[in-house]
C-alpha cells in the first residue's frame, strides 16, 4: 500500500507541475492534479478489462507478448 500511496503522490505532483509551468496558473495546476489521475483510473480500468478478454482469447500470443520484454533488457 506504501509504493501506491507514493506512487500517487508522484502522479499528483507531476500533474500539478506540468499545469502550473504550462500556464503558471495554480488553479489549472490544482484541476489537473485531481482530474487527469481520476481520468486515467477510469481508463485503466477499462484497459485491464480489454486486456483479460485478449489474453483469453488470445493465449498463444499473450504468451509471447509477456516473454518478449525478457529479449529487451
């Protein structure tokens, strides 16, 4: 629960910072702080779901798909 909480910290951050230096308004920087996170959770969870239905229906590639990022690194 610690990484997430920091991890949610970061993301608040940055979305405030790249507002606030995009229009030095704290106003808009304090708006995307709590809007683009909130929107990304919606739109996470709707990958995920996309994700499961490809996994399942895709088993062979999703195989492939996770144990290609072994031969990157």
């Amino acid at each position: 629960m610690t990484k997430t909480a920091t991890f949610a910290i970061l993301h608040f951050t940055v979305a405030f910072t790249v507002g606030y230096l995009l229009t030095g308004s704290a106003m808009v920087g304090g708006l995307l702080a709590v809007i683009e996170p909130a929107c990304n959770t919606v739109v996470f969870y709707f990958h995920e779901k996309a994700w499961k239905k490809f996994e399942q229906a895709n088993p062979e590639k999703h195989a492939k798909a996770s144990l290609g990022w072994l031969h990157l690194h």
